[in-house]
C-alpha cells in the first residue's frame, strides 16, 4: 500500500489569550489523528467552530501543534521545518475567499508568474508558457482571454480558479482546500468541485477538503472526518459515513440538510460557548446529543471499528461493539 502524503497522529491545539486581564482557553483541536493517502482527498466536516480551520493552519505551518505528530511524506514536520521553503512549495492552500486572496491590482499573469518563479526558477518564454498550461488545467481559456485580467473583470467562480491555479504552480504534493466553493454562487459550486475531482486525478494532488457540508464531502472525498468541537467523532471511507452514520453528530448533520447547495448551510452555533462544561471528562457532543445517557457525562467516548474503515465515537457504538465481541466470543 501507498504510504500516506500527510499523516496527523494526536494533534493538539489550545489558544490562549488575554481578554479583560484573564486567560482565556480555547481548546480547537483534541488529539485528531487522520492520513491522507497519494491522490486521495479527506474531507474534514463540522459546523462553525469545530477546528477546521485550526487544522489547516497547523498543517500548513501557520500555527504550531502543542502535542501531537504532523508527519508530511514520510518527514515529522519538526524536521520540515528546516527546509520550510521547500515544506511550503509542496502543502499548498485554497481559501474561501477568492476575491480577498488575490491582490485587485495583479493580473492573472502576475499572479501565476510569482510561485513559478519563486519556487521554480521559471521565466521568459518557458513561464509564459507554464502559465498557459496551468490555466488550461483549471480550464480558464482560451488563455488569451484570461491571462491579462484583473480580479474585478473575473467571476467568483473564475476566480477561484486562479487561486487553484496559483496553488498549482509550485507542483505541491497536497492542497488544502479551506470551504473553497461556500462563498461561491451555488450554480458554479459542483464545477470547482469538479475541478479539484480532475487535479487529483490527472495533476496527482492529494486534498484535504474541509467543508461544513457533508454532502458534498460525500461527492468528493475517498475519507470523510467528522469533527464536532475539535474532536473526531466519526471517520470512515465516504459514501459509508454519509450514507451509514454511526455518530448522533453525523446523523444530524445528514438530517439537516434541506438542500445541499442552499446558500447557508453553516449552522450559526458558537462551539466555543459551550467549552466550560465539556471539557470536564465527558463526551463533548452529550449536550446536544438526543441520546444522551450518564456514561456520557463522566466519560469520554473512544473511537471504535464500526465496520470497514470506519470509526465512531460514541457509547451506543461502545456498547453495540461490545456485545458484538461478546457475542463472536459465544
Ligand atoms: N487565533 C485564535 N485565537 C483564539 N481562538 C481561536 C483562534 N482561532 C480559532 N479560535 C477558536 O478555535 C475554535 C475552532 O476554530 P476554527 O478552527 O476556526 O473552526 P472552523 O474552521 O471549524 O470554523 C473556535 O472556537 C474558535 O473561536
Ligand atoms: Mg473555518
């Protein structure tokens, strides 16, 4: 088998800052341990709040883990971080916002030609050259039409592909993709999806994928993590999570879908709000579990086997799982 391009094992991550002369503690992450294998693309999926983003940063290098392992082909990313230049031409990233993450006064030219010639040394006739092939890879041609614009005479959806278009310009190994089509006009959302379906395909990246709609995570991802408050509490191939949900949390996210490319699907929930009260020892999805039981306030659910690479944290897993082995053991 492959060996994995990315692999979390543990990963920690608390914020603290001072508000009103008091520490304040934000605990993002809790111990997320998941791979991402050559050309495969992990969805990690939660409402607002639930430690996406924080994961990005810490795989990308923006912040640092507190504990944990964050192992990128094969190399500790403490050990990356002496040859940081190269660490950052391989892990690329795609954000929400494509209109802020391009600079108004570049044109598209301007703004392919930087990473091809800071990380590949390109210029003159073999970079005017490159920035065509890359945007005919994302499919903004023909070229000529595209190459001198600024990002006022371009489309949102245009638009993100110039930043899909940057991002592959220093041929990284791995992209990760914060909600790249969630501010995206709900018509144009399948074809960038489409898009990063195709790169991972024919220009060999791998994705991590992060979303706060399951169902396009189904659609897209070979591995779907569910995150709520910072912890996994379900992860398994695709269409099994999202399909055969095993956590509470899964299945109200799948219940709550009227309409996958509805405009505002992201739930409004402050995660944070609630951080007081789980962070004593118990399941941290126990308050808004329907199925709460007092185990669940005393304990933390382990991630257990549910079926073929697919895990569930949760005490009704616990206990079915439990009588399962009892009953193969009769
Ligand atoms: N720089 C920061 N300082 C303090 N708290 C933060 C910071 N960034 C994020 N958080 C908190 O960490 C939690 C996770 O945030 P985030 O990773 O942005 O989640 P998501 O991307 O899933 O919405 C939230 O409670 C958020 O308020
Ligand atoms: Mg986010």
């Amino acid at each position: 088998m492959d060996s994995p391009v990315l692999k979390l094992d543990q990963v920690d991550k608390t914020y603290r800052s001072k508000k009103g002369g008091r520490i304040q503690q934000v605990h993002a992450v809790r111990r997320v341990s998941f791979e991402v294998k050559p050309q495969h693309i992990v969805a990690l999926v939660g409402e607002s709040g639930s430690g996406k983003s924080t994961i990005a940063k810490l795989i990308t290098g923006v912040e640092r883990a507190d504990a944990g392992q964050i192992v990128f082909l094969g190399k500790p990313y403490e050990e990356w971080r002496r040859a940081m230049r190269d660490y950052r031409r391989r892990v690329q990233m795609v954000f929400q916002d494509p209109y802020a993450a391009l600079n108004p006064l570049s044109t598209v030219r301007y703004t392919l030609s930087r990473p091809l010639t800071n990380y590949r040394g390109l210029k003159g006739e073999a970079l005017e050259h490159e920035i065509a092939r890359i945007l005919t890879i994302v499919h903004l041609t023909p070229v000529k039409e595209f190459i001198d614009k600024l990002p006022f005479e371009l489309s949102g959806g245009q638009l993100q592909r110039v930043v899909t278009a940057r991002a592959l310009g220093s041929s990284p190994e791995l992209i990760v993709a914060d909600e790249p089509v969630s501010m995206l006009d709900v018509s144009i959302r399948a074809e960038i999806l489409r898009l990063i379906e195709e790169l991972r395909r024919e220009a060999k990246v791998s994705f991590v994928y992060i979303t706060h709609d399951l169902i396009s995570a189904r659609m897209l991802a070979d591995d779907i993590v569910v995150l709520y408050r910072g912890t996994v509490v379900e992860h398994g191939r695709g269409d099994e999570v999202a399909k055969h949900p095993r956590h509470p949390y899964t299945e109200l996210l799948l219940q709550s879908i009227p309409n996958p490319w509805a405009e505002d699907l992201e739930p409004t929930v402050d995660l944070s709000v609630m951080d007081r009260v789980t962070d004593d020892g118990g399941c941290v999805f126990r308050g808004r579990c329907p199925y709460a039981m007092s185990v669940c306030e005393t304990s933390v659910p382990k991630l257990l086997e549910v079926g073929e690479d697919h895990r569930a944290a949760c005490f009704r897993v616990e206990m079915t799982h439990d009588s399962e082995v009892l009953n193969t053991r009769v």
